[in-house]
C-alpha cells in the first residue's frame, strides 16, 4: 500500500509540472497552487446570481436556486481550504531544513500536525468532487434541492434523537422542520420518478425516517457510483481506490493511536499542498459544467488542460497493465512469473506472481500484485526476442545469439528463467529491481 501511494504522489507530481510549467522554481510552483484555486473559486463566484446575503437565507435561496447555492457552498469550501494552504506555505517558508525537522520528536509532531489539517481539507474535497460528479448525472434543480433539503434533514433528526437520548424529551418546533423535510423529499422523489434520490440510502416518506447518519449514502458507496461516470483526471485526483485516497485521508480525523505517521520525504506537505489544488482544480472544473458556464480566465487554463492536455489517463493505464499468463515480471522485492490474472469493474488489474527469487524472506511463493505493483521484464512469447535485443549489444552476445537462435521456443524461456533467477540469487538482480522499480 504504501509503494502505491509513493507512487500516487509521483503521478501527480508530473501532472503538477504540467500544469505549472513556466515555475522552475519550486517556491513560484508552490506559490501557483496556493493561489490559483482562490482565483479560480472568485471567478466562478463573480458568474454566480446569489449573493452573500441571499445565502444566509437557506430556506428561501434553497428552494429558488438550489443549483447556484450549492455551487456557493462549494466554493466557500475551496476557499476555506485556500486560507490553511497560504498557512502551510508559511510554514514552509519558515521551516529551514524540513529533512532534518522530521527526524526530531519535536519536528516530527509538528509535521504530522499539519499533515492532518492537510487530509482532513483532502478528505472534504474529495467528498464534494464525489458528489458533484454524481450531480452530473442527475443535473436537475429538484435533485439540487431533495440533497440540500437531506441535509437539512439528517442535522433535525441528529438534535432530536440528541435530544431525546440525553434530555429524555423531544422538541416539537424541531419535529415540525423534520416533517417538512419529509414532505418535500417525498415530493421531489414523486416529481422526478426516482426513489431514492441518488446520493441518498433510503426512500424517504413518514412511514420510513431513516436514522441520524444514515440518510446519505455511506462515502464507499457514493465514490463506487462515481466511479461508474469518473474522468481519468477525477480518478487519479480521487487516488484511484477508497482505500488509497478517502481511506488514508481519513485517518488523520481520528483518535486512533498507532505508531507515528509514515513520512518518507521531507516534501510530503508540499505533494499535500498541490494535491489539493488538483481536487479543487476538478471540482471548479465540474462546477462550470454543472452551471452551463463557459469557464474564463485561469479557469478556462485549467479547464482546457483537464480535457485535452493531462496525462491522467496514461496514468490511469498503470492500474491496467496487460501482461499474459507466462511472463517475466519484477516485484519491488524479487522476480517471478505471472501465473494468473484478474480484471475488477472498474478495469483495474491485478497479477498473481509465482516467485523464482525474492528478497524478502517470508517464505510466500505465491502472491497477488495490483498491476501498478510490477514491471514486465520479458513476455513469454516473445523470449528469442528478448535474446536478440539483448545479445546483439556486444561481439561476444552476438556469438552466443548465432548458437541459440535456433533452439526451440520453450527452452529459451527456461534458459531465460534460469539466467535471471540466477542473478538474483547472488544478488545482482537487486540492483536491475531498483532501477526498473515499477
């Protein structure tokens, strides 16, 4: 998991530089994502109909423009997250040897300390781009309000069972509110023929309140039906699984106490800091289509690269490498023959490697590798191939070529096989696994 998510921040790394490539200096750079989603966000703000007065209105706002206010509240977020990003960039600035900071107790904590706020505005972003890209398929200003009017919803039902697991009573004002929002998410469930609203768990009606908590749809499975419409670019902004992405980000909300964080670099609130942006880059991105709105300015940068210039889905293709039963392939810690492979829903592909030599002394033979996880060295039906290419470097290769080219296909391979595992048994191979790291 971890090799995954070093190499997650490596992907998007190379999508930073893209996007930012007139910033040669690593400051500029940082300076760029700090401050592009703010000027993004107040662009799309200016386009916006509503008003800050109109928006403390929710009931009234809501129910005449639930479009443009959840796009307002969308925006507010970014926002908020742009104000601790120029906070981290201070940090930054200020912190002289980050190498050195995070070998220290002291240093340590400080990092991890920000690394949290860093998740936490990850994990909501994340959260956002997820449901509005379920929004674009369900783009009506009824299904706007039935989510907003959910929200309402959850919070009235939240106070009361509070209320009435701690005060032994129930408000009755509270219970007035929480029937109006039955009645108005029935209503929208009948006007649009879909039961249950898309981010939503249950049917809602009188007969059937779902408990605090339990209106929406669990995050899992809103980004699993995200997922069924997702850009490349939303993937990887999203760390192309639950686990890796939402999963991670999550754990920085939580008091659960084990071991410190594992920070392997020094820049790892910086990989934070961009990874951020690009969220909220794709958020704005999807906003402009949500509203109809042709996107200016340095939204109109953005919104051109995510459309026709990103790298994401060269990416994407990482996790759905397609090797064959049969080949050669290299593991972050050995060499061994894909045996067996398996494709998910979501096109994602996984190698099941039997080991001819392995660093790592557990004695596991056997093992199952998402696709990102390894690097093809040699295709099994192409081995005379591999000799050729490789022989024919040097005099001497080129005489053992003339003496084995017409050798049978199959002893080839096995020649092949018995060569490399030999490497790695007196440990040379190691060194060819460190550069060809996949």
């Amino acid at each position: 998991m971890g090799l995954i998510i070093e190499k997650l921040h490596n992907r998007l790394k190379s999508i930073i530089f893209e996007l930012s490539p007139k910033y040669k200096d690593i400051r500029e750079r940082r300076d760029f994502f700090v401050r592009a989603p703010f000027r993004a966000a107040g662009n799309l703000l200016k386009k916006l109909s509503i008003k800050e007065d109109e928006y403390h209105n929710i009931v009234e706002t809501c129910r005449k423009k639930p479009r443009e206010y959840y796009v307002y509240g969308i925006i507010d977020e970014i926002i908020k997250a742009g104000s601790s990003a120029m906070r981290w960039e201070e940090f930054l600035k200020t912190t002289d040897s980050p190498d050195n900071a995070i070998n220290t107790h002291e240093g340590r904590l400080i990092n991890e300390a920000v690394i949290d706020e860093q998740n936490m505005w990850i994990r909501k972003l994340s959260e956002i781009l997820v449901d509005e890209i379920i929004f674009s398929k369900y783009n009506n200003e009824h299904f706007y309000l039935g989510y907003l009017t959910a929200i309402a919803l959850d919070n009235n039902l939240a106070i009361q069972k509070d209320i009435n697991e701690f005060y032994n009573s129930r408000n009755d004002s509270l219970q007035q509110s929480i029937n109006r929002d039955l009645e108005i998410l029935s209503a929208i469930q009948a006007k649009t023929k879909c039961k249950p609203l898309p981010h939503l768990e249950i049917i809602i009606s009188k007969s059937s309140i779902p408990y605090p908590g339990k209106v929406f749809l669990s995050f899992r499975r809103r980004l699993l039906k995200a997922f069924e419409i997702v850009s490349d670019n939303e993937r990887l902004a999203l760390n192309v699984t639950y686990g890796i992405g939402y999963g991670r980000w999550s754990r920085s909300l939580h008091g659960k106490v084990y071991g410190p964080m594992t920070i392997k670099r020094a820049n790892t609130i910086d990989s934070l800091l961009n990874h951020m942006a690009i969220i909220g880059f794709n958020i704005l991105h999807r906003a402009h289509e949500l509203l109809g709105l042709d996107p200016s300015g340095i939204n109109k940068q953005i919104s051109n690269y995510l459309r026709y210039t990103s790298n994401a889905p060269e990416l994407i293709k990482l996790h759905k490498k397609d090797y064959e039963v049969g080949d050669l392939a290299v593991t972050n810690d050995g060499l061994g023959q894909i045996v067996k492979f398996t494709t998910s829903k979501y096109g994602y592909k996984a190698y099941k490697i039997e080991y001819l030599s392995r660093l790592d002394l557990r004695k596991i033979r056997q093992d199952w590798f998402p696709a990102i996880d390894i690097k093809r060295i040699a295709k099994r039906k192409d081995t005379k191939l591999f000799w050729k290419k490789n022989l024919e470097k040097s005099e001497l290769g080129k005489q053992v070529w003339v003496k084995i080219k017409d050798v049978s296909d199959d002893k080839c391979f096995e020649m092949l096989k018995s060569f490399l595992t030999d490497l790695a048994n007196v440990n040379i191979l190691k060194h060819i696994l460190k550069s060809n790291r996949p």
